[in-house]
C-alpha cells in the first residue's frame, strides 16, 4: 500500500524544516489518511522533508515527527521518552516532581507528562497522541518504573482535536491525591482535579526565587489559584499573605496547603475577581513589600492580543501602586502569543502611569524541565519580570 503523503506547497518547505508545525494552508494536496496516522511529508517537487501526525481536523493540521526518513513507530516513540527522562535525570536519580516530556521541545509534538511523586500523569493534546496513549505510557514506564497513571486530557483541546478527552486512570487505580515537596513547602495535588496536569510545575523554581524575597514582608498574590506562591512566601519568612482568587476549587486547594505548612494565621484569601480587588486594594491605601502578579494567559489567540495588551497593563498599573517603598513585584504572563519585549513594554507603560521607579532585578521563565527549543518561539511562554520599587 502505497503510503499517505502530504505535498507541501511551493516556499513552505524553509519554515517546515525548521519548525514542526504545518497549517492547511501549507498543504497544497495529502492523500487519503486516516485521521490521527502518519504521513510522509514532502515538498512541491515530491522530496522528502519529514514524518508528522496529521489531522484534518484543526488549522494546525500536521506536526512533523523527525526530519529523517525513518518510521513513526513504537521504537522511535520509546527512544524520545527515554531520551527526555534521562535529560531530566540527575545523578542517576529520576526527579520525583516535575515534567518529564514537555511536547514539541522533546521530539514528541502533542504530548505532556508531569511526576507528582508516585503518580505520572499523561496528557495528549493532538489525535494522533490520543491513538497511541496506551503504547507511550508502556514506553514511559520502561523510563520511570512501574507507576500508575492518570489521563489529564484538556477539554479544549481534545474537542478541537477530535477526541473524546480522558481524565482518568488509565489502568492501574492509583491515590486520588498526593502531597508533594518543593523545596521547603509541602503542596497537596488531587488528580482529575484544578488547572494543568494538577499543578503549575512551570512556576516551580519561579516560587523559590521570588520567596527570597519575602522575609518580613506583607505580600499579596493575586490569581493566587492554590497559593503556591503565598506559601513560599510564609515559609521564608513573611510577615502574611493576601491571596485573591475567584475559584472555589482553587480556594479549598489553597486553605489546604496553609494548613499543611501550618502558615494559615498569617494567610488570608479574598475570593473574587482579581482585577476588581487589585482596584479596592490600592483604594483602601493598602501596601506589600511583595506583590505577585500570575494571571490565566490574556491572549488564547493573536485576534485577542489588543484586548490582553488594556489587561497586562491594568493589572500591572495596581500592583505597582500597592508596592511598599523598596519593595518587589514578580509579574508574569503565560499568553506565548504576547512575546517577551511586547510584556515588558505593557510592564514600562504601566509604570510611567503608576508613576513609580522601578528596577529589573530578574527576568524569569519556565523551569528548566520545561525547555525551549531556539526554532520553536511557542515552547518559551511564561514570560517574567522581577521588578525593585526605588
């Protein structure tokens, strides 16, 4: 049987070699193909150019696999999962909390797996991952061991995919919840449960450096979600935190982990609507020594961008205003559609209308485990500035 082929149209090829994926208007023709199955890539001319999974369905209808004329097969999937442990192998120890497979910037385009101590959880985020879940998770236990798992499987996404999402155990029942360590701070995770895979692991390090700053300070951590932040920051030394977050379910995550680090009497949550507690805040005169800004991304979609541009400021613009003299803000946005130069000029705009002097102390990222690949700009999402008030 002769196999699937995607022709390219003509000047697509460069970009195609470089970055794995091709939208339908890349195409100039494909052969009949099963949704979610292999095909062969190749250019106007019928040369070859890679291997990706193809999907009819989305704009992003093909994400290329190798460059190499090789099979898409169990083998090459097993290597890349082998391959991506191992890099995040330390000492010849496996990590314990962390991700394991972060899609494209692995060589495995529509696939998340993330270790909460004895659980992995698998996420797909393509068809032609869904297909192949059962073979990956094989591949993933001969890297880590004999572990349950669990499917965290986005809504979204899979509907945009076509295919019906799963969020839960994929054979072996393992526990409901788990407590993890990141650094000095204990985090409760409940699978099935809350945004991500069960936590942002992409904040992790982010936590640790921005709770150095935190000895004796107030601080307010707005999107709070299960205050990861705050309890760093209690832990370090802060004086109290004031969480905002409109989630009940984050919420109960949150009364949850001040608990287990026993910083509950200098914690307190304000549910409801961030933007409009940032507003009473700064009304009331209210000051912190350490201001944290991590809000859902603005900007699904670059038609959205204008929109997420008025929100980064107004955000930003309150909590520069809250800012005790010489304290600290840590502001983020995980929008990757807003790049890192548009966020730190919504960040000087803001400024100038706050009317505050404000230092760069750091420029933050995702956590290592979370890399970037040079030809992939939307593996680097999580842009942050860390910003002295003098």
């Amino acid at each position: 049987m002769k196999p699937p082929v995607l022709r390219l149209k003509r000047g697509r090829d460069p970009r195609v070699r470089v970055h794995p994926w091709i939208f339908k208007g890349d195409v100039a023709d494909v052969s009949d193909v099963e949704p979610g199955a292999v095909v062969t890539i190749v250019d106007v001319a019928g040369r070859f150019v890679g291997r990706g999974l193809y999907n009819p369905r989305p704009a992003l209808c093909c994400r290329v696999v190798t460059w190499r004329d090789e099979a898409v097969g169990d083998a090459l999937l097993r290597r890349r999962i082998a391959v991506a442990v191992a890099r995040r192998t330390e000492h010849g120890a496996l990590p314990t909390l962390g991700r394991l497979v972060w899609s494209e910037a692995d060589g495995l385009p529509g696939l998340v797996v993330d270790r909460y101590g004895p659980v992995a959880v698998v996420q797909c985020l393509t068809l032609g991952m869904a297909r192949r879940r059962r073979d990956l998770v094989s591949a993933l236990r001969e890297a880590i061991g004999d572990v349950p798992v669990f499917s965290a499987d986005e809504p979204g996404q899979a509907t945009l995919e076509g295919f019906d999402p799963a969020r839960t155990w994929l054979d072996e029942h393992g526990p409901d919840h788990v407590i993890v360590e990141e650094g000095a701070v204990k985090i409760g995770v409940t699978f099935g449960q809350g945004h991500k895979t069960g936590l942002y692991l992409d904040q992790r390090e982010n936590r640790l450096r921005v709770a150095a700053h935190a000895a004796g300070c107030d601080v307010l951590d707005a999107f709070s979600y299960t205050a990861g932040f705050a309890c760093h920051a209690l832990v370090a030394g802060a004086r109290r935190a004031v969480c905002l977050e409109s989630s009940p379910e984050a919420i109960s995550g949150a009364h949850e982990n001040f608990k287990l680090n026993d910083v509950a009497d200098r914690a307190r949550i304000v549910a409801g609507n961030a933007f409009d507690e940032l507003r009473r805040l700064d009304r009331s005169g209210e000051r912190f020594g350490l201001v944290v800004l991590d809000p859902p991304p603005f900007a699904r979609g670059r038609d959205a961008l204008d929109a997420a541009a008025r929100g980064y400021k107004e955000v930003n613009l309150r909590a520069m205003r809250l800012l005790a003299p010489g304290g600290v803000l840590a502001t983020f946005s995980c929008s990757h559609h807003v790049s890192a130069e548009m966020f730190e000029a919504i960040c000087r705009e803001a400024a100038g209308d706050a009317g505050v002097s404000l230092r760069v102390l750091d420029r933050l990222t995702q956590s290592a485990d979370h890399p970037e690949a040079l030809t992939i700009p939307e593996t680097r999402y999580l842009k942050g500035v860390l910003l002295h008030a003098v």
